[in-house]
C-alpha cells in the first residue's frame, strides 16, 4: 500500500483530520492533501508522519 493509503487510512482510524494532522507537524495543510493524492513527502516529514502515528517509515511506504 503505498504512503497515501496509508495516511488516509491512518487518519480515518485515529480520526485526524488533514488540518489537525498538518498543525501537529508544522506543515502546510496543502502538504498534507498532496500526500493524500500521491505526492511522496520528503524522508523528514515521512519519519514524522510515521512517528505521529506510532508507525515505521518502512510500515509506511510498503
């Protein structure tokens, strides 16, 4: 499942939204929607988001 799945996945569970998601990790909340469509994150906010959501990177982007 590549990251995006993942996010949106992750964030249904959990219940985050794009907006809480991006104020949490300091990023914009276009970012957050541009890995939500298929944009790759740089390997920085990657390691955050799995972070955020208790996750490896590698759990992440398989």
């Amino acid at each position: 499942m590549p990251f995006s799945e993942n996010l949106i996945k992750l964030q249904k569970e959990k219940c985050v939204t794009n907006y809480r998601l991006s104020r949490d990790l300091k990023v914009h909340a276009t970012t957050v929607q541009n890995w939500r469509e298929g944009r790759q994150p740089l390997l920085e906010h990657a390691k955050r988001v799995a972070d955020y959501f208790g996750k490896t990177i590698e759990e992440m982007m398989e």
